[in-house]
C-alpha cells in the first residue's frame, strides 16, 4: 500500500472565481458576455428605470445603473447570491442624447417612429453607465463606476424603410429603438469611440476588471 502525503510547503489553493451576474435583461449584453465565453447568470431585478430622473442624463445614468447592482447586492437571497465564494455584479443603463434631448427605450411603434426621424440624418451621443460591485461573503468590498461615450451616426431611412423597421423588429427593447445587431445593417454610417459601449456594455471597463479577477485570461 502506497501513502502519499501532501508537502508542508504545497500553495495553498487558489482562491473561487467570482460568480458573475448580469443585472439586467438586456438581450445586448447578455450576447457580450456570451462572447467571452464565462458563465454568468441574468438577473432581472424590480427597480423601476422610469422612476429614477434627474435633470442631468448623465447623472440619471449613473443613478440607473446604481440603482440596478444595489438591488441585487442588497437582496442576496432574493438573487440567489452565494454566502461562500465571491459574487460579481454587473449592472448599466444606456441612453442616447442630442444637446438635452433625451432618448431610452421606446414605448411602442410609433415611439420609435418618432425617435428614429429625430435621429436619422444626424449624429447623436450613445452614452453607457457602467456600475460593478465585487462582494464577497455578501458583502461590498470593491466597486468600479464608469460612463462612456461614444458619437453614432444614423443614415436616413426612406418611409417605406421606416415602415418595414418599425413592424419587423420590437425595437421597444433597445435605448433610441435600434440595435447594431440587427437589420437594417446599414442604418449607422459611422462610430467615433466603443463599439460595445453602443450595445450597452462596453468593453473597455468590463475587460480589464475582469481579467484582474481571473474571470479571463
């Protein structure tokens, strides 16, 4: 019979990756963290978006997103959060602007009939808040807030165009009724800044926390 014993000076093991939940429903960023290829789960949390404003869009931004990662922090059995490894929350709100004007999700067809021709022709501000809480033991140990910017130009679209949109895809989904994921895929003509930031996650905040927690190489 062969004993082995483990040696005294063995590493200790590493510590859990963080379980990482996506606070919101957002078809868009549930398909970027996809393609990063970990494991996350959505959770859709019962903070009502439409009650939270302010005078500032960008501040009503960061409150939104906020809003999100501190109910589900606050909640942990009402999410299911683990008690013994560490729990990554990611949470964000978009909107587009154009000077004050303001534009979210869209309340029905002719909503984005109306946004749509208030921003065809032009080019407007897609601005994502951005805000992430590493807990551990259920606890708040680390947060990472951040907005970003990025310039969308929008083509115009003929009437019969306009049409077709409106009535092929439920575009009450995304902020500014329109998605780069899908058709018209040439309804934006130009992109200054995060590609991502335009879907509702982007990239250039997630990645490094991300890699700084292990979650990918």
């Amino acid at each position: 019979m062969k004993l082995s014993f483990a040696s005294k000076n063995a590493p200790p093991p590493p510590p859990p990756l963080p379980d990482v939940v996506l606070a919101s429903q957002s078809m868009g960023r549930k398909h970027l963290l996809e393609k990063l290829g970990i494991r996350f789960r959505q959770a859709v949390t019962r903070i009502d978006e439409e009650a939270i404003v302010d005078g500032k869009p960008e501040t009503m931004l960061r409150r939104r997103a906020a809003a999100k990662a501190k109910e589900v922090a606050d909640h942990p059995r009402v999410y299911g959060l683990a008690e013994d490894r560490p729990t990554l929350i990611i949470a964000a709100d978009s909107m587009a602007l154009i000077g004050k004007r303001t534009f979210g999700k869209s309340k029905d067809r002719e909503d984005t009939k109306t946004m749509l021709k208030s921003l065809m022709g032009k080019t407007h501000v897609f601005a994502t808040a951005v805000h992430i809480l590493l807990l551990e033991e259920t606890r708040v140990k680390k947060t990472w807030e951040k907005l970003v910017k990025t310039k969308v130009t929008m083509r115009r679209l003929t009437p019969v165009e306009g049409e077709s949109y409106v009535s092929r895809f439920d575009f009450s989904r995304f902020a500014a009724g329109y998605s780069l994921n899908d058709a018209p895929w040439d309804l934006i003509t130009k992109i200054e800044g995060s590609y991502t930031n335009v879907i509702g996650l982007p990239f250039e905040v997630l990645l490094p926390i991300l890699r700084k927690l292990k979650i990918i190489m």
